[in-house]
C-alpha cells in the first residue's frame, strides 16, 4: 500500500469519528502530530476547493484515490461548522466580557454608540 493511499485512509478514519488520533498514530505506527497536520492539510484543501466551486457538493479526495462516501464527508462537515460556531461564540463572549472589564476598571465606554455623530 502506497503513502497516499495510507493517508487517505487514515484522514477518512478520523473524519468519521469512530477513533480518536492518538489511537490512529498507535494503529498506524504514525506520530499524532504528523497524522494531525495531513488532517488539517485535507481540510484546508477541501475548504479552499468548496470556495472556489460553491456549486461543487462533492469534495476532492486525495491524490491517487477514490472519493468517500458522501455522507460521511456531510456529516464530517456539519460536526467541523458546528464546532467552529460553538468557538466563535465563546471568542464573542469572552471579547465582550472583556470590554465590559475595561469599562468598569477605567470607566470609559468602549462600545460604538449607535447614531453618534461623524466629522
């Protein structure tokens, strides 16, 4: 089996949530770092391709193989966006906490005021 090949099933192995990446590095005799980086690598890639073709609902799969079943990649998708939501959020929250932290301690008032005037 060739190195691409191995990668491939390995990216599709994690993508599925069925094992965690240290498990995986252990199963393959591969470092979970390397293992990792070829995962974010497939993702920047996939992520790069769906913005250049939003019309495109298939992925591209690595080179020299086959595509992965479709909803496996969908619900790999889903998980990926709601996960980025749920830090999104969290960064909102803390950068507001944070402004209303600055506001208490040197009682100013941070926030745009809606409909103050421009020069």
């Amino acid at each position: 089996m060739n190195i691409e090949r191995i990668k491939q099933q390995i990216i599709f192995e994690y993508l599925s949530g069925d094992i965690s990446l240290r498990k995986l590095a252990f199963k393959y005799d591969y470092d979970h770092n390397v293992i990792y980086k070829w995962i974010m690598a497939y993702q920047r890639l996939n992520r790069k391709e769906r913005l250049l073709n939003p019309g495109t609902a298939v992925k591209k799969a690595l080179p020299e193989a086959g595509p992965a079943p479709t909803t496996v990649e969908m619900s790999t998708d889903i998980k990926w966006l709601q996960e980025e939501l749920r830090l999104s959020q969290i960064r909102v929250l803390l950068l507001e906490a944070t402004i209303d932290i600055a506001d208490e301690r040197f009682g100013t008032s941070m926030r745009k005021k809606v409909g103050a005037r421009q020069s």
